[in-house]
C-alpha cells in the first residue's frame, strides 16, 4: 500500500525513532510502514492519521489492481 | 499465553546489530557446532582433533553473543505484550519457519537413526555424545528464530 508517512514525518523533521514513540510502536514499525513492508492495521493508520491531522485516504492509497 | 524463547532483557533497551551481522554471527553459530560436536564425536581421538572440535563448538558460542540482547532477538523473545503489531506479525513468521525447520530436523534425525541402527552408522550412545545433542539442540532453540528472523526483515530494519 502506497503512503505519505515519510513525507508527513520529515516535514515535521521526526525521526522514525521519534514518530514511532508517539505512536507507541517501534521504529521498525514505521521504518517498515514507510517502505511498504508493513501495511497497518486499521487502529494503526487513525492514530497516525490523527497525528498528521488528516484523513486517512489521504495518507494511505490503494494501488489499482 | 505466547511462546516464550530465551531473552536477556536489556535494562537500555535492544541494542541494535546489523542484518548483515546478524546473518553472519548466526549462521557461523548453527554451522561451527553441529562441526565441531562431530568432530569431537566421529573424528580420531588425537589432541589437534579434539583442540579443533572444541575450538569449532567455542566459535559457535562466541558467534552468538553479538545476538544477545539485539532488537531481532528481542522479537522472537520478547513477552507478547510488549511487541507492537509489525513485531508480532515478524515474530509468527519467524517462529512458524522455525517450527518447519525443526520438525523437518526431527524427522531427518528419526529417519537417520532408523538407517543406522539398521546400517550400523554412528548412533549418540555415551552420556557425552547426548551432552553434545543436548546443547545443540539448546543452541539451534535461542539462535535459530533469531536467524530465520534476520533473513525476513531489509538491510533497513536496523537504520533510517
């Protein structure tokens, strides 16, 4: 799944250390997340969306089949 | 209740060990004992022959001390409650290939011992050559997920 958790992050010039401890995971979490490796869970991708103050179709896209 | 492997907590947190190391650290572990332990077991019983068993069997140990304590580690061996859910997910996939390649070793190992009883191969019959399958056994259980685990996750798993 495509996303802009890295754009989002570096514009508020977090580390993935430092988005991750606001979300309360790890930072292989978001390391994984930002390179498409993990997609997350749906609790996962409203608290980031939260955190970014957007929604989350905003930050996370489906790829077309 | 979540399966429980061997892991030392430490008190600053994972260290973290590159996947490059870690795959090398590992598969030195998992292939230098199962050497020198035959070695020991089947090689003649001379001096430099035992030195070198026993050299490939401390090799072994040593190599595993760079995973001790190390964020991969951490994921096979952590409580369940304190893994998010990328963790988690890293974690049944390890132990789930680990499950496979220990049942496949157990079945290998009956199957060998099923030949050579028959044969008359080399069968573990002294209190020592079950030390050696003992340990090894013990060795492959902490080093294994830890292994399987670092072939799973990007060079980036350790760094930004």
């Amino acid at each position: 799944m495509h996303n802009r958790v890295r754009d989002l992050r570096t514009a508020q010039a977090w580390s993935q250390a430092e988005l991750g401890e606001r979300l309360a995971v790890s930072r292989q979490a978001i390391n994984a997340i930002e390179n498409g490796k993990h997609d997350p869970s749906l609790s996962l991708a409203f608290r980031i969306a939260r955190l970014f103050g957007e929604p989350v179709e905003a930050i996370f896209e489906q790829p077309p089949a | 209740m979540g399966v429980q492997m061997l892991y030392v907590r430490a008190e600053k947190g994972p260290r973290d060990v590159s996947v490059a190391k870690a795959r090398f650290f590992s598969a030195i572990s998992l292939v230098a004992y199962p050497c020198g332990a035959l070695l020991n077991a089947l090689g003649p019983d001379t001096l430099p022959t035992k030195l070198l068993g026993y050299g490939l069997i401390l090799i072994a140990l040593i190599a595993y001390a760079p995973l001790i304590g190390t964020s991969l580690q951490r994921i096979v061996g952590e409580e369940v409650k304190l893994l998010d859910e990328y963790e988690l997910r890293l974690r049944g996939r390890a132990l789930g290939a680990c499950y496979a390649g220990f049942a496949m070793l157990t079945l290998l190992l009956v199957l060998y011992a099923a030949i050579a009883s028959d044969k008359g191969f080399w069968l573990p019959t002294t209190y020592d050559h079950f030390n050696g399958v003992f340990w090894g056994i013990f060795l492959y259980a902490s080093v294994l997920p830890t292994a399987l685990l670092s072939w799973m996750v990007d060079p980036t798993f350790t760094g930004e």
